[in-house]
C-alpha cells in the first residue's frame, strides 16, 4: 500500500499546487529583485511598485471594486478579519453573525463581547447548512453596527446567499455588511457591488492562488473614514507628519509589506483573469459533485457537507468514517496513499457543536483546487474503499 506519489486535497487550508507564474513571480524578486516596496525611487523600486499596483487594480477589477484604492493588503486572512473587526467595532455596538465562522471572526468578536461592551448574536445555519437572510435580518436591532457572514463555510463549503443578505441590508445603510470569503475569493464569483458589500476579507494563498503571507481586504471607499486603523507606523508616505495617513490604501498598511508575496499574488490573479472564475467555479462543482457520489456509495462513510447538487458548494466535502478517528484517517491516507487531506476542527468550533462531532475528533476534510484532477478524487475514493474494507 506504500506509494511516494503525492494527492493534495488540502486547498481549503492554503492552495497546491501554484501555477507557473506565481512561483516565476516570487523567485525573480528573491533572486533579481530584493529591494522593499513603497520605499525607494530606484529603477527597480518603481518596478516593483508598479507590479503591486497591478495586482491591486486586478483584485478590484476581480470583485468589481470602484477604485484599486478599496484594497488594501494585509498579512493573512486572519490578519484581514482583525482589520476589520477592530477597525468598525466600539463599545456598545450589536453584531450579528453565525455558527458557520471561522476563528478569526469568533474570537476577535469575543474580545469586544467579554471586554468592550458588544452585543453579538449567532444564528444556526438551516437544514440545508444555510443561513436564513430573513432570519439574519430580523435579528438586527437599533445599535446593530455590524454582521459578518462567512461567503461559505471551511467545513461544509456550503455557499451562503450574500447576496440577498447585502440586498435585505440597502434598507439599513447604517450597518456594516463584512463577508469572509477566505474559501471563495478566486474561484466563486464575487460582486461586491452587487451584494452591497462594505468588506470583504479574504487570506491570499487558498482561492487566490499566492503565496502564504498574503492577505487582502476590501473596504468601500465611503466606508474609510468609519473603520479605523489599528496598525500606525511607515507608509512611505506623508512621513514628514507624526499622524497616520487618512486615505486607503495607507491608512492600513504600515511596515513593509511581503513584495516577494504581494508579486506572487499579483500573478497568480491575474492567471485566475485568464482561466476565468466561472471556469475555475465550473470544474470545482464537477470535482466535489464526484467526491461527493464516490462518498456517498461508502457505507461506513458519513457525509456531513449538504449535498453539492442541492446546494452550491465551494469545493468542500467534510466527512467521517464510521469507528474510525478522523485524525487516524487522515494519517492512513497519507502514510499509505500519499493522500493529504485535513482532519480536525478546522478552526470552526461551532460547527462541530452543532453536529456533535466537537468531542470525538471532527471531521476529515477534502478540498479541491483549480489543479485537482478527476484521477485525485478517484484515487481518494479508492483509498477510502481500502481503508474501510480492511478496518
């Protein structure tokens, strides 16, 4: 059963393989380029900046953002969540959000909640793994100053309906809406005009195909002067002043940022331009459907994703496997099949509660990319069958 061939189907934790240019991308920095971004007038300096002004102006054109201005580079998807939440929150405000979050959204939202005076209200996704955005919307009140709404969940990959959440919320122009599109930005479509969004975080390295270090935010350009910043130090800009610059993008972005990331980045958006998210949205529905009907003819396999082919799917298939610890699934898939997959709680908690998977290991967790290919899926499928067959 041994085999060195490698199957990654882990692209909800962070995305392989890069495609060529990404990885052309950051080694032509590291080995020709090197300078620092936003801090020099070298030939080179410049160049880079206006690699980084490239990848910028294509994240806005991506999500159908007004101005490359309205985004704004950060370190992570994490560190994105936290720009945003710290910067819109003050003491005494209402949040609403949902069992489906990450981590990142749940426990910078604790903090406010245990020391800042914040209200926060979690709602439980529906039957078909879904939130309710009438639900969402009747849970608003007076003081609600936020919701935040993960675009689709890092166990489920159920896709939630932002944008009739965005459309119920034009009626309360007062209230943030945050999506947290770490598993959907680059191959869900994404219209941020559309679905009135005021941010949109996401992690750099999973759907958008960069390198780890990466991270982005979109903030709405007449949403700049009601989110702060809580990072304050060098822009490159303005630096004769002791205050921190007032418009975006400097206002968020303090301290060098990772250029051998950022030109990656830029990259590999603009190869998601070529392919075509809906492509990329097109063969990912195909690949999880497959997952989904191989699991599904396993009788000691227990799918707890929603079906794909009732509700849309953002390339996540969670499951486990009747009396066997998903932890010790997921090394038997690796160890013998060259299978890497994820096994755990995924950093969402509530999810687990829910399903009462939260004491007995979680889930096992495969995940497709723009690379994954039918004969992975299969080859998962076939791994599984011997697995369960021979324990």
């Amino acid at each position: 059963m041994e085999s060195e061939a490698r199957i990654y189907l882990d692209n909800a934790a962070t995305s392989f393989p890069k495609p060529e240019p990404v990885v052309r991308a950051v080694t032509e920095y590291m080995t020709q380029c090197g300078v620092a971004a936003g801090r020099g007038s070298s030939r080179r300096a410049t160049a880079l900046d206006g690699r980084i002004a490239t990848g910028r102006a294509a994240l806005a054109r991506l999500w159908n953002a007004e101005s490359p201005r309205e985004i704004l580079f950060t370190f992570n998807g994490t560190d994105s969540l936290n720009l945003a939440i710290h910067g819109c929150l003050r003491s005494g405000d209402h949040v609403i959000t949902t069992e489906l979050e990450h981590n990142s959204v749940l426990r910078p939202l604790r903090m406010w909640e245990a020391e800042r005076n914040v209200t926060v209200t979690i709602l439980p996704p529906e039957e078909d793994g879904r939130i309710s955005p009438a639900r969402l919307v009747s849970a608003l009140r007076p003081h609600t100053r936020l919701v935040v709404l993960t675009h689709a969940s890092n166990v489920t990959g159920a896709v939630q309906p932002i944008g009739a959440v965005g459309e119920l919320l034009r009626a309360r122009p007062d209230v943030l809406f945050l999506v947290d599109a770490a598993q959907t930005a680059g191959h869900i479509p994404i219209d941020v005009q559309q679905s009135r969004i005021d941010l949109l975080c996401c992690s750099g390295h999973k759907g958008l195909l960069g390198p780890l270090g990466t991270g982005v935010v979109y903030l709405r350009a007449s949403r700049v002067s009601e989110v702060r910043s809580f990072r304050q130090g060098g822009t490159g800009s303005q630096s004769e002043s002791l205050d921190q610059p007032s418009d975006s993008p400097d206002k968020y972005e303090s301290g060098n940022p990772n250029a051998a990331g950022l030109v990656g980045l830029a990259a590999a958006v603009e190869w998601i331009h070529v392919q075509g998210v809906e492509a990329i949205a097109a063969r990912a529905a195909e690949l999880v459907g497959q997952l989904y009907e191989g699991l599904s003819a396993n009788p000691r396999v227990r799918i707890l994703s929603p079906d794909p082919a009732l509700v849309p799917n953002a390339g996540v298939i969670s499951f486990v496997v009747d009396g066997i610890d998903p932890r010790v699934t997921a090394t038997l898939l690796d160890a013998h099949f060259g299978i890497e997959v994820r096994a755990g709680l995924h950093c969402a908690p509530l999810v687990h509660r829910s399903w009462g998977t939260l004491e007995t290991g979680g889930t096992v967790r495969a995940s497709v990319g723009p690379l994954t290919t039918a004969t992975e899926i299969d080859a998962l499928l076939t791994a599984l069958l011997m697995i369960t067959t021979a324990m």
